[in-house]
C-alpha cells in the first residue's frame, strides 16, 4: 500500500499533499485562535477581508495542494499556485509592516514564511517544473 502511494505521489505530490494539510491546519488556526502578533502584522490585509477570511484562503490554498497531490498526475500547476499564494502574501504583509513600523517586529517573522515558500519552489522546479508523471500506471499489481 504505502509503495503505491509513494509510486503515485513522489517528491511532488508529498509536497503538494504535506504542505497543503499544513496550510489547512494554519488556516483552522487563524480561524479559531487570538493571534495578536498576526493580526498587528497583516493589518493592511484585515482592511481587506476579516482574519476569519484570510484563515479560508489558508484553507483554500492547503485543499487545492491535497486535491492536485490525489488526482491523477500531470496537472498540478494549480496546487502549488494554491501553496505559494497564500504564503507570498502573508510574507509581503509581515514585510511591509516591518518596513513601515506599523510592528517592528514583524521583520523577524518574515523568515518563517519565506523558507516554506522557498523550499516549496525549489521542490516544484526539481520535480519537473509544470507536471508530475505517475509512476503507478502500468505497474502490476504483483510487484
């Protein structure tokens, strides 16, 4: 069972489906928990949408990456999108309010965002950049 899985996920798809579980979760967090530090970070965003919202594009984000990593390979362009979306705008928020001094300290977060993303990007363009091929097809099931 678990070498079928990994013949059909790889590198790719466990990224697409590690990483989307982790942003789901983050956004359940920003739903349900008091996060001062984050609310003072991304002020200029909760102008635009309440925490609650941008907690459910954390989730939208995370769901596209699990569903790109569960269907059929080959079209997953769309789940990293929802990976690196979320996390690019939360990193330019902590950034910008870092820079304006809306909270100074918002620039030592900035790192935290920034190395998932990083590490998401690289994964995506050593795997083969636009598409995963699953290696699971053809393969007998006597294997």
């Amino acid at each position: 069972m678990r070498a079928a899985l990994w013949r059909h996920l790889q590198w790719r798809g466990l990224t697409l489906a590690g990483v989307g579980a982790l942003w789901v979760w983050y956004g359940i967090g920003l739903i349900v928990t008091d996060r001062p530090g984050v609310i003072a970070a991304t002020a200029p965003l909760l102008r635009l949408m309440c925490i609650e919202a941008w907690g459910g594009v954390w989730i939208a984000g995370g769901a596209l990456g699990l569903l790109t990593a569960a269907l059929r390979p080959g079209r997953d362009l769309l789940g990293f999108a929802g990976l690196t979306g979320p996390i690019l705008v939360w990193a330019a928020a902590f950034a910008a309010a870092a820079a304006t001094g809306s909270y100074e300290t918002a620039w030592t977060a900035v790192p935290l965002y920034l190395a998932p993303l990083l590490m998401v990007v690289v994964i995506a363009v050593i795997t083969g950049g636009r598409t995963r091929t699953c290696a699971c097809e053809g393969v007998s099931r006597g294997r």
